[in-house]
C-alpha cells in the first residue's frame, strides 16, 4: 500500500461504510465513476477485492474489513492533528463527538449549550444511545467522549464521575401507594413494573436494588424509551424504576410521583469516559474540564424538588 492516498481511503472508507458507490459519491459530491475509479486503484494497490457484488448488494471482503479498520484509523488521527494544531494556534474551533445513554439526553442539552456559550465556533456531533451501543462506539473509538451512568467495565478507560444520579420508583398520583410512606421494598415488589430494555444502565440499577434484598419484580412491558415508560405509568399500566433526571416535568405537573419506598433513592453517579489510550483534542480536553467542573452545578439547577403530595399513612409489610 505505498502509492495508496488519503483521497483513496475515504473514498473507500465512505463506500464501506454505506455499502454503497452511489451514496458514498453523492455524499463526498464526487461522481459514481469517480468513486469506482479510486476504488479500482485501491484494490490494484493492495493486489485483493476489496468489495463483491452478489445481485444488486455491495458487500465488503475480508481484505476490506481490514482495510477499512486502518482507513478510519488513519482518517480519525489526522483529523486529531488537525485539532491539536488549531489548538497549538490558539483557535477556540475544533470538533467534539459526544455519545451519551438516552437517559441523559435530559440534561444534556443544558450541558452543551452551556459550553457552547463560550465556544459558538465548535462543532458538537451528540449521538443517543442505550449503554450498550454507547460502549460500543467508545470501543470502536467512533466516538471523543460518553456520558453514561456505570463507568464501562471490560474496556481501558478513563471515567471520571461529575454529579449525582438519584433513582426512583414512580407511580401515577391515583396510586394506591401514592399516599403511603415508609413502603417495604417487599410491597412494590409485588408491583407490575414498565422496565428499560436489557443492557440499559436504568435496568441494571433496578436489578442490582432487588437481588441486594432477595427479591424478584414483575415486568409488564419492556421499552427502549424512558419516554414510553412515563406514558405508560401515567396510563396506569404499572410502577417503573427510573432516573430521577427524567421526571421534573412529570412530578413539577403531578402527572407523576416518587413513591417513598425503603432504600430509595439509589443514587449512581454520571460519569465522563473515554479511552484510556485516546489523545484528546485542546477543545475536546476543555469541554472534559467544563463538565468535570460545572456538570454537577448545572444538573442541580435543572431538577426541581419533589412536588408535594397528599398527607401520607405509613405502610406495613
């Protein structure tokens, strides 16, 4: 691969990604031709195929597998050059690609229009994810930073914790435990429970809170949205375990309440992780240092206190 160019790798790089020479040359505005040609000096470069044809779908070869974990490795350092220069050069520009669970795309918003306040000029790519696709992109290194509530295990990574991450059990307001205090853990594990697909960090927080007391919880309905969730409990469907982060709104307009329940709430931590081994950008090191810094503040100030709730009776086991 001597005579190989950066033009050539991604161009191949867009084509295997979208398995596709049509949409790879309407995304990089080259023409198809253009993007067979440079495809076509690649794979006579290399002396193998990188892509086979079988009816009308592209697939990439083994050899292109190969080549496209080294294209987007190479594409990915020099565009970390490109930053660390603009920031020797002192410029405030720069590109920070962000990765966070879905339960924190509830605060998230708030944290980068904060930063963007005294960096209007940088560009921010935030992508949405259950915790498993979030540790996923950080192991494939497709992303700078995630922001997720357990620090990911069995990946070299640095996380760092920023702020509190407090969860509740929550029930509509016409709940019969709506009014109880002090409820057993026992009492709602009686419950039906709407719950978080496996793999959600929400979900193993729940599991973890009732294996600790050798209990088991019913599951009605799994969902994939924190979202759905709430309509659900609204809708009177069953209790569910949530982040506290997710339901201001709900609890500031009473369409929901925290049931208070023995051991609650579990309070976790949102943490900041990246690759251990990863050279940061100045701009992507600086949006660390501002989340680090006034992430914690910045949540507080967001989550409104628990809305007040009719008189409540103890509960008995």
């Amino acid at each position: 691969m001597q005579h190989a160019t950066m033009r050539q790798l991604k161009v191949f790089e867009a084509a295997a990604s979208l398995r596709s020479f049509s949409k790879a040359a309407e995304f990089l505005h080259l023409t198809q031709p253009g993007v067979s040609m440079h495809i076509k000096e690649l794979e006579a470069n290399i002396g193998l195929p990188l892509f086979e044809r079988i009816g009308k779908k592209l697939f990439i070869t083994e050899a292109g597998e190969e080549l496209l974990l080294r294209a987007r490795e190479i594409i990915r350092a020099l565009k970390d050059a490109e930053e660390a220069f603009d920031g020797i050069k002192g410029l405030r520009r720069g590109r920070i690609v962000l990765a966070v669970v879905s339960t924190a795309k509830y605060f998230a918003p708030r944290l980068l229009a904060g930063f963007r306040a005294n960096h209007p000029d940088v560009e921010i790519r935030l992508a949405v994810n259950n915790r498993t696709a979030v540790i996923a992109q950080l192991a494939a290194n497709e992303v700078d930073l995630a922001i997720m509530g357990r620090s990911p295990e069995g990946l070299d990574s640095t996380a760092e914790s920023f702020a509190e991450n407090p969860h509740v059990i929550i029930a509509p307001p016409r709940h019969p435990l709506a009014r109880l205090r002090d409820i057993p853990e026992a009492v709602v594990a009686r419950e039906t429970f709407m719950v978080r697909e496996p793999g959600s960090g929400t979900r193993l927080a729940m599991q973890a809170y009732f294996q600790q007391r050798d209990l088991s919880f019913r599951v009605g309905m799994e969902m994939a949205s924190n979202e759905t969730i709430k309509q659900a409990v609204m809708a009177g469907m069953g209790l569910s375990f949530i982040s506290r982060h997710t339901i201001d709104l709900e609890l500031a307009t009473r369409r929901l309440v925290a049931l208070d329940v023995r051991g609650l709430p579990v309070v976790r931590h949102w943490h900041l992780a990246h690759l251990s081994k990863k050279r940061l950008s100045p701009i992507a090191q600086e949006f660390k240092r501002y989340v680090l810094r006034e992430g914690r503040s910045l949540l507080e100030a967001q989550t409104t206190p628990m809305a007040a709730r009719a008189p409540k009776r103890r509960a008995s086991a």
